[in-house]
C-alpha cells in the first residue's frame, strides 16, 4: 500500500484535512511496521531447535501386511478411497500412493468387468440395443 492510498482512505474516513493526515501518518507507520524484517535476535532461536517429536507421530508410516489385503479387497469390491481410510484410519493420499506404488494390487479383470457393465448401462438409458455378451454381464448373479 503507497502513501497515496493511505492518504485517500484517510480523506474517506475524516472530515478534516488535519485529521486525515493524523491519520495517515499513523496509518504509514503501522504499514512500516509491518514492512520491517525481524531482528537477528528472534531469527536465531527458530532456526536453531528442530520441532520435537511426539510420541507415536510416525505410528502409521508402515502399511502391515494384513491391512494391505484389507484395503486391496476392499477397493477391488468397488469401496471408495473415503471409505477405505475411513476403515483404516489413514488417509485417503496414503491409500492412494500405496496403490501407485505397487503395494496395493489392482485387479485388472474387475475393473475392466466394471468399466464394462457401466457401459452397458449407460447404452440402456441412451435406448441403445445390446449385445449378448452385455446382456448376459448384466443378468448374471454377482459373485
């Protein structure tokens, strides 16, 4: 903020010119203050001591093998990322960066059949005819 915009919301908010620049004044010498950069003396001790650790605060880093089959059954059931770190208590970019990197398998055939009985459905609602290999995806008990 320069001079001249504190100068006019000074004029804006008084009657008096004197006022206003009584206020302006002050209203610079808060801005400056702000401005100024903090002494070596209160910049030395932040850079110094590291944050403390907490007890327990890298509890969760490591996935155990029971809650990887866990979290892989769940996803291949169609569970949401949400749902799933909801169940594990993680979160949902952990569950994320497990799968990405391998952990958790993705069963390909499922997805696929997913993709697939989606898109059938969504030729039904168009009023699209389907094929017998889609009917018979969709009519099928659910394993």
């Amino acid at each position: 903020m320069d001079r001249m915009e504190i100068l006019k919301l000074a004029m804006a908010s008084c009657k008096d010119a004197k006022e206003a620049l009584a206020l302006a004044r002050e209203m610079a010498a808060f801005v400056q203050q702000e401005k100024a950069p903090m002494p070596a003396k209160e910049i030395a001790p932040i850079l110094q001591a590291p944050p403390a650790r907490r007890d327990g605060e890298n509890k969760g880093l490591h996935w155990k093998d029971d809650e990887l089959k866990k979290a892989a059954t769940l996803l291949d059931n169609g569970a949401s990322y949400d749902h799933v770190a909801k169940i594990l208590g993680r979160t949902v970019e952990s569950i994320r960066s497990a799968r990405s990197k391998g952990k958790l398998p993705i069963q390909c055939h499922k997805l696929n059949e997913q993709y697939r009985i989606r898109a059938a459905l969504n030729a039904l609602r168009r009023g699209q005819q389907l094929s017998e290999e889609s009917l018979n995806l969709l009519t099928r008990p659910a394993q």
